[in-house]
C-alpha cells in the first residue's frame, strides 16, 4: 500500500468523513485520493483559515473532519485555530506539507520553515514530523489521539517523507 493509499485509509478508519484541502504539489496524490473516496467527502478551500472553519462547521453537525494544507499557511490560520478549534475544544488532524527544509528550490518556502514549530509549539498544538516513509504507520494513533482529547494535532510531513520536492 502506498503512503497516500494508508493516509487516507487512516482517515476513514477513524471515521473521518469530510476533508478540506489547500492544493499543495506534496500533497497531490492524498488529495487526489480523498477526491476519489467514496467515503470522505472533499471540500477543496481558497485558503487555509476557511478549510478550517469548514472542518469546525463539520464538527458542529456531528462529522469528524480533517485539513490537508501546507506549513507556509500556518502563519494566516493562527487566530482561527486558537478562537475556533481551542477554544471550543475541537478535534481537528492537520496533514501538513512542512516546505522549506533541506532541499526546498523555493527560497520563500524557507522563512515559515523556520517558524513552523515554533509556532505551534507556541499554541500548543501537539506536533508530530513524518521524515520517512514508514512514519506513516504511527498516523492512526494519532488521529485515535486528536478525537480522544478534543485538540488539534499537526502532522508535518517534509520532502524526505515524500521522497523529494
């Protein structure tokens, strides 16, 4: 089974039944399959902030929902997750491409790199980095995790996970 195949396998394991999307080359085959699961309904977002609040009217009418987006949007969804999912206690997996390490041919995508955990670490967020291909398999674990304690929880997923940019 492929990576992409036991990510969005996870997801549906866990009962995730929509997931919103910010188009990111990383993550194109997970979005690719989620767009052609039958059991996750996608919701493609303009920008991070709304897929998030997508994700929180999801858990209002009783789904569970996840986001896939990139790290370089972490800075604009700062608010949204501490006055919307923290504050409300909202279980929310956040499959994030981490851009800018080592590698990275987009000299732009290295700033946010540099404050990514910091930034979450910052919020609070628990944090969890996918450098190799069998890291995956800790991913159902943690999506049991997110929906147990009612927080968010980032999966930052770098080049090396997806064998390159």
């Amino acid at each position: 089974m492929s990576v992409n195949d036991k990510i969005v396998s996870d997801l549906v394991a866990n009962q995730i039944e929509l997931v919103t999307t910010v188009p990111c080359k990383q993550l194109a085959g997970v979005i690719d399959i989620v767009e052609a699961s039958k059991d996750i309904y996608h919701i493609p977002a303009n920008k991070e902030d709304e897929g998030i609040g997508i994700c929180a009217g999801a858990f209002m009418g009783g789904k569970r929902s996840a986001i896939i987006m990139q790290n370089t949007a972490l800075g604009v969804v700062v608010n949204t997750l501490v006055t919307l999912t923290q504050f409300y206690r909202m279980p929310l997996p956040m499959l994030i491409s981490y851009r800018g390490e080592l590698g990275e041919p987009v000299a732009c995508q290295v700033e946010m790199a540099v404050h990514t955990k910091a930034l979450l670490n910052q919020l609070q967020i628990p944090t969890y980095h996918f450098h190799r291909e069998e890291d995956v398999e800790e991913l159902d674990k943690i999506l049991k995790y997110t929906f147990m304690c009612n927080k968010p929880v980032a999966i930052l997923t770098d080049a090396s996970f997806w064998k390159g940019y």
